[in-house]
C-alpha cells in the first residue's frame, strides 16, 4: 500500500508539473500562430472597415487551423522543460536513490500526451471542419457588404488585371476616366471618357456594370508594336466581373475536409488514376508493339525510343495524392503529441544549468527539425515515388528514430 501510495504521489506530482509547463508552453506557441492569423485576416477584411466584432468572430473560427500544431509542440515543450528541471535540480537523483524506477516518472507523460493527441485529432476532424465551414459563410457575407471597387478623387485604383484612374465623383458618377484592361493575352485595351457611372448588378458574384459617355477605345499588341486598332463611340457599357477576387479561403481545401469526406474523395479518385493507368498502359504496348514491327521490317528510326517507352512512369492524380497527404497528416501531427516526448527522456538523467530554459530551448530546435520535415515531405509528395501514406509518415519516423537512438545512448552511460 506505501508502494502504491507512492506512486500516487510522483504522478501527482509529474501530472501538476507537467500541466503548468504544457499551458505556458501553449501560450507561447498559441500567440505566435495568432498573430500570424490575425495578420492575415486583416490583410483581407480588416483593412475595409469590418466591424471589430465580426473580426474577433472570424479569428475565434480560425483558431482551429493552428491549434493543430500548437498542441503538439507545446507538448514537446512541457516535457522537455519539466524532465530537464527535475534533472537539474536533482529530483531525479533523489527518486532513483530511493529506488523509485524512472518508468513511474514516464507514465504519466504518456498517458497526458496519449490524452493531447486524441484532442488533436478532434480538433483536426471535427472542429476544424466546423469552424471553416462558418468561417466561409461569415467571410462570403462580409465580401457581399465591402466594397469590392473603391474608388476616391483623383485615385489610381487596381483590381486584378483591371487599371482605373479617374478625378473627381459624385455618388456613382466618375469623370475623366481611363481604364486599363490588361486580361486579354498580348492585346492591351484601354478606354478613355470623361464621364461614367458604375452600379452593381449582381452582389452575389460581383458583377458591375460601367456605362461610359463619348468613348474612346484603343487596342494594341504587345508582341507587335505596329498593331493598333483606334475607335470612339457615343457610349459603351463595359461589364467588370471581380468574382476571382474573393480571398481564397472562402473555397473548402482537403486540410479542412473530415477523414471520412477525405477517404470518400480519395476513393474516387483512386478509381480515376486506375482508369489514367491502364490507359497509359493500352498507349505503351500499342506503341513498343508498332516500334517492334517496324523493326522487323528493317526501320530503326524508332529505336531509340524503346527505352523512352520502357522506363517512363506511370501517370498518378493530383488529387488522390493530396487527399491521401492530408488524410495522413491528420493522423501524423496527432501521433506527435505522443512520439515528440520519448526525445525528452534523455532529459531527466542530464544534468544542466536552468533546466526549464534549456529545455524548452531544444524542444524548440526538435519543433523546427518536424516543422521543417513535414513541410518538406508535404511538398514532393508529387516528386517522389512514394505513396503520401508512408511520406507523411516520415517527420514521425525520424523523431521516433532519434528518440530510440538519444534514449539507447543515454541508458549506457549510465
């Protein structure tokens, strides 16, 4: 019973420690990633007179798209930080001196962290996709509010390939305008009136209409600098579409799709890339069996590309491989708020000066070696020939390893 009662006490106490290092440790990283999202709302909407309220509402939705990665590295960082003070100030000396096995240190690490990667996952999988989905409907509605074309006195304003410089205004009545369309290819058309007037005529797809007086319209070609068409008319109506304006989160990408959504799409689009492959497959035989005919009737011009044929690859779908990537790093940075504590271990039999702060200084070392593998893999998952099943999994692989490894190293020295 004092066995057991013993034990109750160091979980108690690693569980409490490790609890106030993971939530200073999630401040930190917390903050880092909100201001790096504020930032970024505010290059959108804030900057257009969106009320602090719907700001605030908006930032709340996006707060699961990092608290995915916050989870993990703050769990690698209460970790590190309670195991390397308890070595440093040798507490772990004391419980091994009372014959107290470093395994009853260990568990409850495990166990909290097996609790964190299970939130994680959660958040990934269910809340992440409910925010964004809110997110969306709430920036679609400010979009249809701000003004997508503001226009001031004596301004040059610019919206995609669209250039507009005018002087004065009146409500909806521009004067001396020139406007420069460059969305043609090589043609450039610029119109010159002294007067329009721009109305919205669809505010779902933002769709505008400027009717022009005595225009002026000319056209010339970039590639050909003798090109040049000049006309002028009594008045025109230019239509301006800035639907491929809108901010590119209102559309719904895999990271913010359920796995059960992604397994369903990654389904599909595995039947796709069967039928692209057999395709291909039908174009080469075809192909080697037409070389080699001609070969045996004595024409060789075909030869050389026998081993072009042979060693070409196979075709794969963009999406399955992205759905499959994103699918599989649900699961990895889940499984990281597990496997990114076994690299601290070695840290509670070192002995260190300030060893909260030298702890946390190498988790985060550990957070930008599996921040920079991960990003890593995430972009040649369409250059390597590995299925992004197994090349997401590798930022947890090697943590995993290193952590084998530094923990091997550590128990034969001691």
């Amino acid at each position: 019973m004092r066995v057991c009662a013993k034990h109750r006490i160091i979980y108690t106490f690693v569980t409490k420690e490790f609890m106030i290092n993971f939530i200073a440790s999630f401040v930190f990283f917390f903050l880092i990633f909100f201001v790096n999202s504020i930032l970024l709302l505010v290059e959108r909407v804030a900057l257009k007179n969106v009320a602090l309220s719907d700001i605030l509402y908006m930032v709340i939705l996006s707060m699961p798209q990092f608290l995915i990665y916050t989870f993990p590295f703050s769990t690698l960082s209460a970790s590190s930080m309670m195991l390397a003070q308890m070595g440093s100030s040798n507490e772990i000396l004391a419980l091994c001196s009372c014959g107290i096995k470093m395994r009853y240190v260990y568990y409850p690490v495990i166990v909290l962290s097996l609790v964190i990667s299970l939130l994680n996952f959660y958040v990934s999988d269910f809340l992440m996709p409910y925010s964004n989905s809110k997110y969306n409907a709430r920036l679609s509605e400010l979009m249809v509010e701000m003004p997508t074309f503001e226009l001031e006195k004596s301004s040059v304003s610019t919206v995609g390939n669209l250039i507009l410089t005018n002087k004065d205004l009146s409500e909806n009545e521009i004067y001396s305008l020139t406007l420069f369309n460059t969305d043609l290819g090589s043609e450039n058309k610029t119109i010159v009136s002294e007067k329009g007037s721009i109305n919205i005529i669809n505010p779902d797809s933002f769709v505008y209409s400027l009717s022009l007086d005595d225009p002026q319209i000319m056209i010339t070609d970039s590639s050909d600098s003798s090109f040049l068409v000049l006309s002028d008319a009594k008045e025109a109506e230019v239509f301006l579409n800035f639907s491929d304006q809108l901010p590119s989160l209102t559309s719904t990408s895999p990271m913010n799709l359920t796995s059960k959504e992604l397994l369903e799409q990654i389904e599909n689009r595995n039947v796709i890339e069967e039928e692209m492959k057999d395709t291909f497959n039908e174009s080469r035989k075809r192909n080697l069996y037409y070389i080699s005919d001609s070969i045996k009737q004595g024409n060789y011009d075909f030869i050389d590309q026998v081993y072009f044929i042979e060693n070409s690859s196979e075709p794969f779908d963009f999406y399955a491989q992205y759905y499959k990537a994103e699918l599989t790093k649900k699961f990895a940075l889940s499984l990281a708020c597990f496997i990114l504590t076994f690299i601290s271990f070695p840290l509670a039999k070192t002995r260190m000066r300030y060893g909260r702060l030298t702890g946390f200084a190498l988790s985060l070392l550990v957070a930008v070696l599996y921040w920079y593998l991960l990003f890593f893999v995430q972009l040649k998952i369409f250059e390597i020939n590995i299925t992004s099943y197994i090349l997401m999994m590798i930022p947890n692989i090697v943590i995993a390893f290193l952590a084998l490894l530094l923990n091997i190293l550590r128990r034969n020295r001691t």
